[in-house]
C-alpha cells in the first residue's frame, strides 16, 4: 500500500481543515516546498496536492505552489482544487503535476471530464469522490448531491478511470478513524481499481487496517502534521 501523504494549500501556505470548514483552519506550515522535502526525505514518492482555494473559487489558484515543488522535489504529485476548465487542466499540468485530481466536474459536468480522459488518457487523472452517508459530496464539500458513490464509480470505470480516491467528508480532519466498512465494500465491488482511502487516519494502526482490506493507497495528512504518525514510522509500510 502507498503512502500519499497531503499538503492543502491556503494562500499559498500548508493547512488543515476540519470536516472541510474553511472555518475549521490550522496554518501548520507557510512554506509548503520545505514540508514536501521533509516527505521525499522520508521515503515517500508521492503527493496529494490540494488547492483550497481553487476549489472554492473554481479556478486552479495556487500552480506556483505546485510549479515549486514539482521542480525542487521528485514527488509524483496530483494536484486538485478548481480544475473546471481546459485552462486550468493545461496550467496544472504544464506546472508539473502528474495527475490531476478531479472531482466536483466530474459531477457536474460528465461530458467535459469524458472529453478530458479521450484527449489526454485516463491514465493521467485521478478521480476524488467526496461521500457523505454514501452520497457524492462537491464543491470543496459545501453541497451533496443525490448520486451514491457505487453508481458514481461504476459509471467512470466503465470510462476507463483506473485510480480514484475517496474521502468520507464526516470522518476527514478528525483524527477518528477511516472508514473501513465503506472503503471495504468499494474494493470488493470495484477490484481492478487503484483504490485509495482518504480522510480520518489517526494512527499506524489505521493505516495495517486500510492495508489489510487491499487498499492500493492511503492520503494521510493531518495525523502526520499532529505527530500522532512520525514519517520514520511510515518506511514499514513503504
């Protein structure tokens, strides 16, 4: 299982949000490229590279966070947050980003994110699904929708998407635990996915139990920047 580890940005800094609450904010860091190094440093090969603001905003805001870490580190970064238009595809990633992470569009507007995996390959995105009580959430989490995460997903691996990621939006940011059920049944119901668990990881033990149920990968964010994970600790599961 890969470890992901995350960095979300806020006017260019490195911060935490609680159940996705703008409101809920801790600047845990003003210099995102230093907390990249300290990742590669430990062995890590990728990134979650999330863009608070775009999202909110719905349009890529902070490339150049990006752009620095992408030519200083050699992290795989996937970079997400306001990629609602070609424009922003194109800038995410001519800026360096391996992936882009799409979710909200995905959504809102199929044809354009079906367009977007014939023109430059599925291969080269990565899907977010936000539930919350197995309904798909977007917008940065500030609105549900109606679609259930099973019909989301079947829908686009039948597009061709390979890696998706998903965060239970009730459980993120709170050091509770992830959730396992939900992650369990997506894995058995979806097994040629790159399945990545996303959101309440507060321990080791999180991570041996997301493992055990054949997560391909695990976002861990705010338990790293808590120190309730030491990096050191995570060369056991690299």
């Amino acid at each position: 299982m890969e470890i992901i580890p995350a960095i979300d940005i806020i006017d260019g800094k490195c911060v935490r949000l609680t159940q996705g609450d703008y409101e809920q904010k801790t600047v845990y860091n003003e210099n995102p490229l230093e907390v990249a190094k300290a990742f590669e440093g430990a062995g890590l090969k990728r990134l979650h590279l999330v863009d608070l603001d775009g999202a909110k905003e719905g349009t890529v805001k902070n490339w150049a966070v990006l752009q620095q870490i992408a030519a200083n580190t050699t992290l795989s970064i996937d970079f997400g947050g306001g990629i609602k238009q070609d424009k922003d595809l194109k800038i995410v990633f001519e800026s360096g980003a391996a992936y882009a992470t799409v979710g909200s569009l995905a959504v809102k507007q199929r044809d354009v994110f079906v367009s977007w995996l014939k023109d430059y390959g599925a291969d080269k995105f990565l899907l977010g699904a936000d539930v919350k009580s197995e309904k798909i959430a977007v917008s940065g989490w500030l609105e549900t929708s109606e679609i259930g995460i099973f019909d989301f997903l079947n829908d686009y691996v039948g597009e061709g998407i390979q890696q998706v990621f998903c965060t239970d939006v009730s459980k993120d940011g709170k050091l509770e635990g992830p959730s396992i059920d939900l992650y369990q049944k997506i894995i058995e119901k979806f097994p040629s996915l790159w399945f990545i668990a996303s959101g309440g990881v507060s321990s080791m033990e999180d991570l041996h139990a997301l493992k055990a149920i054949g997560c391909s990968g695990a976002i861990v964010g705010k338990a790293i920047y808590e120190g309730r994970i030491q990096l050191n600790e995570l060369k056991y599961l690299l």
